[in-house]
C-alpha cells in the first residue's frame, strides 16, 4: 500500500523495536509539537494568539523549559501574561456577591475564562489532534493491509492505557467478523507480551538473590523501566 502523510509514522511506530508502538507514536507526536511551538512558529501572530488564550498544562511547560530556545519561551509567556492581565482588569470578581446557602450564584461567572486557561493546553490540543487521526490510521490499515496487520502482531505488545484505548475505538471502527477479530488480537498482544516482561521482572527480583549472582540476566537487566512502560505509558530515565 502506497504511504501517506499518516501511514509514515504510524508504520514507523510498528517497525520500531519498543514495548508500545502506540507510546512512541504519541511521544514522537508531542516532540514535534514542542519543536514546532519552539520554532519559529511562536513569532507568527495566529500561534501567539492560540498560546496567550490557552497556555499550557504542568508537563508540557516543564517541557517548554527544558528547549534550548529560553527567549522563545519568555516571549510566549510574556504576551500570554500580557492577555492574562487584560482578561482580568475586563472580569473583576471584586463586585461578585457571595452566592447564599438558599439560592444559586446569579449573572456571569467572573473567572470562567481564567478556568477555561488553567483546563487547556496548546501543546496537549495540537497533539491530540494528530494522535487521534493516528490511531484513525491503525484501523484503516488493520482493516485493509494484511502485511501491517501480520506487523503488528509480531510487535512487542501494548502498555495498559493503549490497550484500553484501542479497545474502547474499535466499537466506532470495525464491526461485526473485523471487529471480534480485532479485539482478539489486541488482547492476545497485550496479554503476550505482558507474560513477557513479567517474567522478564520477575528474573530481575530474583538476580537479587544470592544464590543467583552468577547466574546470567538473561532479558532482565532493564525489565524495571520496561514494565513502567506497561503499566504506566511513561519511559524512565
């Protein structure tokens, strides 16, 4: 099958030796995401604009820090203080009345904008706009190309979150014989490879036993970071 601007990465993500392709699919995603809103992107006025109204969630400014471009970032931050301010001098609460125990708060609510900042993230919003016709992809290829199907299950599984969340998509994605199917597969996959580290960690506690210091590590020396990729979608460093 001819490869478009979706089947790239996500066939990237299948080929890669990793114990969720789905994790490496969304962290290559939010990585250009960072490098795009740390490129030049940030001097354009409709990305400033979409910055100052959103701002960006706790993990993804501590990502914005760490970039090389710390001017960038102040620039960004400056005019999102600047919108801030502005919001605020437009919404003062000061002449809010308490609501009463007996009868709902009345007219606008003062901050509601302030909340709706502190509930977005521009970085988290253009990822999971990618993310989502991604996993779009896997079905559609699932659905149509037996090579990527027979990739896929030769991968080395699924953390927990990607298995409940292709689980939970295929309801709106395959139907009847596909979708039975498909949710044997995945769960075939996850429960593999689940086996796998398991073992894996299991031969990892045991190395800590004296009696095994000179036994061989076998597949067990990074089994820890390993398994946190399992049950937690997050690599450790």
């Amino acid at each position: 099958m001819k490869e478009t601007l979706y089947t790239i990465p996500v066939n990237d993500a299948i080929n890669a030796d990793c114990e969720c392709p789905i994790c490496k699919m969304y962290r290559d995603i939010e990585n250009d995401a960072i490098e795009f809103t740390m490129g030049p992107s940030y001097m354009e006025d409709d990305i400033r604009m979409k910055t100052d109204r959103t701002g960006f969630c706790k993990k993804h400014i501590s990502d914005l820090y760490k970039h090389k471009n710390r001017l960038g970032l102040a620039l960004i931050l400056d005019t999102h203080l600047k919108y801030t301010i502005a919001e605020l001098e437009k919404n003062k609460p000061g002449s809010a009345k308490a609501p009463s125990l007996f009868k709902k708060a009345s007219g606008e609510d003062k901050i509601n904008w302030l909340r709706n900042i502190n509930a977005s993230c521009y970085i988290c919003e253009r990822v999971n706009n990618t993310f989502d016709r991604y996993i779009a992809t896997i079905f559609h290829l699932y659905k149509t190309d037996e090579d990527f199907k027979s990739r896929l299950m030769k991968t080395k599984g699924l953390c927990s979150e990607h298995y409940v969340l292709l689980y939970d998509s295929a309801k709106s994605q395959v139907s009847g014989n596909n979708y039975n199917e498909f949710i044997s597969d995945i769960t075939k996959l996850y429960h593999d490879n689940l086996v796998r580290v398991e073992e894996d960690l299991e031969w990892f506690t045991d190395k800590f036993d004296y009696r095994n210091a000179d036994a061989p590590w076998k597949n067990s020396k990074d089994a820890l970071p390993r398994t946190i990729i399992k049950t937690n979608s997050t690599v450790v460093e």
